[in-house]
C-alpha cells in the first residue's frame, strides 16, 4: 500500500453508536490531520498530531475523539454523534509541523459518514 | 477570521477550451498558498506550492501564477481534457502563529468531450 488509506470508506451509524475511524500512512511522515468536509463549506481543520503528541484541536466536540498511537496511525473515535456530524472524514499527513516547513499535506481518500 | 475564496464556484467547458479560476486570500502574513486538485471518489491531490510573490508553476497543461500584494493566484488549465474534471482547491498558509491550511470551497471544473 503506498500514500494515505482511510477505513472504512463508508459508514453509517445511529446517534447511540460507537464507531472508529481508521488512518494509515505509508510515508514516512511526522504530522497527520484530520479534517471534516460538510457540503458546500470548505475543509474544516479537525485535530493534528505532530510526532504523535496532538497540537491542535480545533474546538471540535468531545464526541470526536482522536488517537494517534504512532506516527503511522490516527485513528478518529466517534460515540453519541448528531445526524448534523454527516460529513466526509479526511485524513491527511505532511513531513512534519513546524516553521520552515510549507506544510505539503498527502490526504487519504476519506470516510464518508451517515448519521442517522 | 481567514478567508479564502475561490471564483468561480463551479464551471462547465468543452474539451479543447482553455480556463482559469481565481484565488483570493489575506495579503497580510502571506507564507505559502498551496493548490490540490480533487477528483470525485479519490484523495486530493497536490499540484503546486507556491511561496515568492510572482512564481509561476507548470505541470504539464497546467499552471498558476501568484500576486502575494494583491491576494490572488490564478490556475490555468490550456486545452481542457475530460480528465482534468476535478474539483480545484487552494489553501493558504500564514506566516504566524500554528502553521494551518485554511482552504477554499473549491472550483469544480466540469469538461464535456
């Protein structure tokens, strides 16, 4: 496998539901993200991790919790969601976070999620 | 608030035609402007990194040029195939501050054969 992957690619849930999402990157990178994509708006910056220790959350709700175990890895934990949280899920990574860097991000092929 | 805004919102062209689409940010701050091009059902894909007030990049028919005192990049696409339908995305970096990409709402970019 090479690049970004995301499982699972679709997922429907009820609002009582726990359920994960799950990243892999095969690059090598330090830094991954995740973003949230609702119709018509533009990507919303979710979480980071940056040599797995998260430096930003962007006031994104306690029903979304993140896990990173290892800089490969990022997973997103979702539990109690609203149908408004209906969105595509991306995943991304970059080298790593920091000054100097342009922060060249490889996005995965996202989750597309259905609350109900 | 940073705003980032893509021009047009979407757009419709016949295979052969030539095209551009519009990219405005904040002028103040300015660090990188990025462009992705995202096909539907597939990850995006970067294109360019831009990051000196006139660069211009090429990448086979396409390419984009930047005016960092203005606020604006523009992407052009010579002889539109069908293949370059895609949804254009750009993304802005600044230069302070926790290095986030605030992106766009896209150009999506239609070519009929």
């Amino acid at each position: 496998e090479t690049g970004v992957t995301q499982t699972p690619r679709h997922l429907v849930m009820g609002m009582t539901n726990k359920k994960s999402l799950k990243c892999e990157q095969h690059l090598g990178h330090n830094a991954m993200y995740w973003y949230k994509q609702s119709a018509k708006k533009p990507l919303e910056l979710m979480f980071v991790y940056n040599f797995k220790e998260q430096t930003e959350n962007n006031s994104v709700p306690s029903r979304f919790s993140p896990e990173c175990p290892n800089s490969s890895h990022l997973f997103l934990h979702l539990h109690t969601l609203q149908p408004e949280d209906s969105a595509l899920y991306l995943c991304a990574s970059s080298q790593e976070v920091g000054r100097g860097s342009y922060n060249e991000q490889f996005f995965g092929p996202g989750t597309r999620l259905t609350v109900l | 608030i940073l705003n980032v805004e893509q021009s047009p919102q979407s757009l419709h062209v016949q295979e052969g035609d030539s095209t551009n689409f519009t990219c405005s940010f904040p002028s103040s701050n300015f660090y990188a402007l990025h462009w992705y091009r995202w096909e539907t059902a597939k990850s995006p894909e970067a294109l360019f990194v831009m990051t000196l007030n006139g660069d211009e990049k090429k990448k086979g028919r396409i390419s984009a040029t930047l005016n960092t005192k203005e606020g604006y990049s523009y992407l052009y696409i010579k002889g539109s195939q069908p293949e370059d339908s895609a949804t254009y995305l750009c993304a802005f970096l600044k230069n302070t501050g926790f290095q986030k990409l605030v992106f766009g709402t896209g150009t999506r970019l239609l070519v009929s054969p």
